[in-house]
C-alpha cells in the first residue's frame, strides 16, 4: 500500500486515509479503531495527524464536527467494511 520509506510518506498515507474516513462520514475515534484494525496504524498516530488536519482545516472540522454530532454513527461491520475497501484502493493508488 505505502512505500512509508520516510515519515513524511507515512503521515501522508495515514492523512490520505483520515480523509477517505471522513468521505464515509467517521467521527474521530471510529476512524482511529478503523485504521488500528484494519491497517495497523497505532491511534495515537492517527490522532496527532487528525489534530493537525483539523488546525490547517478549522472551519471545515468544526462544522464537519457539528453535523457529525447530529448522525447516527456507523456500525463496527459497515466500519470494519469502508476501511477495507480504503485500503484496497490505497493499494491501486501506489
């Protein structure tokens, strides 16, 4: 899926991720559980790369974050499933 020879190329891979969580309408500790399970992607990884998106992205987060609140969240079988699928498109993309 990633090359990841350098830690910039990993952080760009795991943000690439986070985004594709948020297509799929994931709150942060869904996509956090997703990419550990699915990706081995430790959740403190994934927390520190959604914490810095969210500040370069501070309108966009809060209102993401907003309207998240009002929906109901994703079952873990329909979380476990987008994942997958985000990783075997990951793997078409390199």
């Amino acid at each position: 899926m990633c090359d990841c020879s350098s830690p910039a190329a990993f952080i760009h891979m795991v943000q690439h991720m986070i985004e594709t969580c948020l297509v799929f309408n994931m709150n942060k500790e869904e996509c956090m559980e997703a990419l550990s399970k699915n990706a081995n992607i430790n959740p403190i990884i994934t927390s520190t790369v959604w914490k810095e998106l969210a500040k370069e992205n501070k309108e966009f987060f809060e209102t993401y974050e907003q309207k998240h609140t009002k929906n109901k969240p994703m079952s873990e079988e329909e979380t476990n499933k987008m994942i997958q699928n985000i990783i075997s498109s990951g793997s078409s993309d390199d």
